[in-house]
C-alpha cells in the first residue's frame, strides 16, 4: 500500500504543477483560433474584407469575457484546493 500511496502523492504533485500550464495552453489556444476566424473572414472575399470580420470581432469580444470567466473560476479552485486545511475536532487552549 506505500508504493500505492507514494505513487498517487507523486501524480497529486504532478498535476499541480502541470495546472497553471495546461490553463495558460487553453487560453492560447482560445486566442489563436479566434485570431485565425478573424484573418481568415478578412482574406475570404477581397471586396468584403472591412464589413466581413465584423460579425466575428463581436463574437471574439465575447468568448475573451467567458474565457476570463472560466480562467479567474479554475485559478480561484485551483488555489482553494492548494490551500484547504483539514477540520478536526477544535481543541481549547490553555
């Protein structure tokens, strides 16, 4: 059972250092594929290329504030669950 235990403690510490990684490659990510949308509703059709994208700024403004949303949530729980004490039974102090 040690080994088991030493094992998962090790996978435990693993994904805690791998979370702040795996957040900032999803925010990448997010980002990069709402500047490709945009490039390529900008290089579609050469004559709409100023009124084309416009739609897509909009829905780009938006997904920038739920992914906001969503990185400010897991960063607060990620912490919250680095952070959390035990509670045992209260003893008085004398």
């Amino acid at each position: 059972m040690v080994i088991i235990f030493f094992a998962v403690g090790w996978l435990e510490v693993i994904s805690i250092l791998f979370r702040p990684i795996a957040l900032s490659f999803r925010l990448f990510g997010n980002i990069y594929a709402g500047e490709s949308i945009l490039e390529a509703m900008s290089t579609m059709v050469p004559l709409l290329s100023p009124v084309l994208p416009i739609p897509f700024y909009f829905l780009e403004v938006l997904v920038g504030f739920v992914q906001a949303l969503v990185f400010m949530l897991l960063t607060a729980v990620f912490t919250m669950l680095i952070a959390q004490h035990e509670n045992g039974p209260e003893r008085a102090h004398a």
